[in-house]
C-alpha cells in the first residue's frame, strides 16, 4: 500500500534533491548564483520564481516568474523522470527534495493566473493536487 492509501498506484517518487544548491540558498547565496551554478535544481528556479512574484507587481516580474518556473518545472520533470515517474502517481510534498519541484508547479500556476493564462493555471493546480493534495495548501493555492 502506497502512503497515499492506493494498493493499486505507483510508490511515491522521491527526488534526491541538489545538497549542495540546498545549503547555498538556505545560507543565504544569490539564488540565480545558485541557478547558474546548479540549473537543474529545481529549488534555486522556485526561489526565483517566487521572488520575482513576489517582488515585482509589475508585469515584467510576472512573466520573469512564469519563465524562472518553467524552467524549474521542467528540470523537475527531468528528474522525476530519472527516479522511475511515469506521468502520474504521488510525489509527496512532505519529502523535502520534492519541495523545489512542487514550489515551481504553484509558481508557474499564480504567474499563469495573474496573466489570465487559466488553461496553464487549471493544469498546475491538477498536478499539484495528484501529485500531493497537501501541496496546495502548503503553497497557499486553496
């Protein structure tokens, strides 16, 4: 049985995560020094992201935000995919490794939503929410 309580669904996919980008950006380091030093760490594009949404209400920020998660995403995805994801199945926020990739899924969705990209919005909130219903909550979408 999966923790996500379906015997018939894939097990959890659980990032290894970049330790090294971790510890820069949790000790303060520019996060796009750690961006350009480890692009695939999904977690320096979410610190990105979520800074330029969160700092420019200007449409520039918004679409800097919408490309920094993009990025992210899709680095993500390319990991995800390297542990054995197919697509689908739980990819539980609680494990921290997961938590860059998901922080770039909930900033693509509020860079979509602020310049009325609705389609691209639905499509991240259903990612998140098969990915780990807690997502959304954590990442204040609900």
């Amino acid at each position: 049985m999966t923790s996500f309580g379906d015997l018939l669904g894939p097990q959890p996919t659980l990032l290894t995560g970049d330790d090294e980008a971790e510890s820069d950006l949790l000790n303060g380091a520019d996060p796009a020094a750690v961006a350009a030093a480890h692009p695939t760490a999904s977690v320096a594009w979410a610190y990105l992201a979520e800074a330029a949404l969160d700092g420019e209400p200007a449409t520039a920020g918004v679409i800097a935000a919408y490309a920094y998660a993009r990025t992210g995403y899709h680095r993500g995805l390319d990991q995800l995919r390297r542990h054995g994801w197919k697509g689908f199945g739980p990819v539980p926020w609680s494990h921290e490794q997961n938590q860059g990739f998901l922080r770039c899924v909930g900033a693509l969705a509020r860079a979509a939503q602020a310049i009325g990209e609705e389609d691209e919005y639905a499509r991240c909130l259903d990612l998140l929410n098969d990915s780990d219903p807690r997502a959304i909550t954590e990442l204040g979408l609900d």
